[in-house]
C-alpha cells in the first residue's frame, strides 16, 4: 500500500493538509476565518485544561474548523460522544464528521445559537469552547453570543474563548460572571491568551 494511502487511511490529523485547507478557507472568506492557519498545541492544550473530563453534559465547540482544539479536547480525556461542534463551513464539518464519528456535527451559524442548537441538547453544558474570531464582530453581537451560550449551560459552566487581541473578546467585569484569562501563550502563531468566563 502506498504511504500516503496508508496514512489517510489512519483519519489522524495532518497538520499540513489542515494549514492548506485553512489557507484556502481563508483566501475564501478572510473574516469568516478569522486566522490564516489552525490554533498551535499548545493553544489547543491552554483551552481544553478548562474544561472538566470528568463531567457528563455536553461540551460545545464553536467554529472548531479542522478540530485543533477538538482534538485537545479528546487529548484531555473528553468523551467524543459528549462533543457537540457548530461549524458554519460544510467543508470543515464533512471533516469533522469524517475524524470525530461519535461527535455531533452541527452545520449552522453560532451567532444564532438558539436556532441552532434548537433539539441538539439533551441537558445543560457543561462547556461552551470557542474558537470563532469574535473581534471581527460588533460588541452586542459579541454579547448576544455569550447570553445564548450561558442559557444552555449549567451554572458555574465556563465559556472559554482565545484571542490575538491584547484586550479581552468581552467585557471582564459583567455582573456576576467570574472571569479569568491564561498567561499570553507567545508560542502561537500569533500570540493569543484564553479568556474564561463562568455563567453566575
Ligand atoms: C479562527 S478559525 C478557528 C478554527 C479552530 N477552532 C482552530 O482553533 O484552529 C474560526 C472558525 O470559525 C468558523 N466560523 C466562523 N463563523 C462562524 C459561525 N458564524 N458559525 C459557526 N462557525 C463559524 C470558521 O469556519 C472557522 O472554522
């Protein structure tokens, strides 16, 4: 058999396929990318620490593209059948499907998150991880976003989002969401820091 079929075959990510896919993605629809290539390791790794493996509601990607952070989901020891992914890009979610069989795949738009998620939850999240560019957004589209996400948590449940930006996606003091960020992870490509936000 030859390597490439063999390799394909094992459905592993492979990382320069992916850059490729998301190159090409992003020549399509720059703002709807947000980024030219996928979230580092240890990005990936930053976001999922804040999710708990342990947990047994589901946990919902938005805008997981190729499924860097999905995949230190998984790492981190999260049930895929717990996974719940909501990419706009059918590309991505024919992806998705292909190396996440036992996650749910949900083609839609996460800025209209109640529409989308409408029948997909059996019972509260315990997590909201979000990879989509949310700084190319208007602030109320921003906060619409996170008021839709906290209604389909359980309480204390964190949003957990990155950014390039060096101020935080969304307002840190909202009244009675903890908030708390990671150390800037300089090893990105571009630096980014991960913001958590925990539904009151
Ligand atoms: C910055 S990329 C992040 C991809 C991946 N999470 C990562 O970290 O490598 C943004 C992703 O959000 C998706 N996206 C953008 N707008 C979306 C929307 N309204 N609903 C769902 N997904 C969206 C894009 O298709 C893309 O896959």
């Amino acid at each position: 058999m030859p390597l490439q079929t063999s390799v394909r075959a094992s459905k592993k990510p492979l990382r320069l396929d992916d850059e490729v896919r998301f190159l090409r993605s992003w020549i399509e629809k720059p703002l709807h990318m947000g980024a030219v290539m996928p979230s580092g390791r240890l990005l990936a790794r930053t976001m999922a620490q804040y999710v708990d493996p342990h947990g047994t509601g589901p946990v919902i990607e938005l805008g997981p593209g190729t499924g860097a952070i999905t995949n230190a989901l998984v790492q981190h020891g999260i049930d895929q059948k717990r996974l719940v992914l909501v990419e706009y890009n059918p590309g991505f979610c024919a992806l998705l499907r292909d190396r996440y069989p036992q996650a749910k795949v949900v083609q839609g738009d996460a800025y209209r998150l109640r529409d989308t998620l409408w029948n997909v939850l059996g019972m509260p999240a315990s997590a909201v991880v979000s990879g989509l560019p949310l700084v190319t957004k208007p602030m109320l589209t921003r906060m619409k976003l996170v008021r839709d996400a906290f209604a389909a948590m359980a309480p204390n449940a964190p949003f957990v989002q990155f950014t390039y930006s060096v101020v935080p996606p969304i307002p840190k003091s909202l009244p009675g969401v903890t908030t708390e960020a990671s150390e800037r992870i300089w090893m990105n490509l571009p630096p980014a820091r991960v913001w958590v936000y925990r539904k009151p």
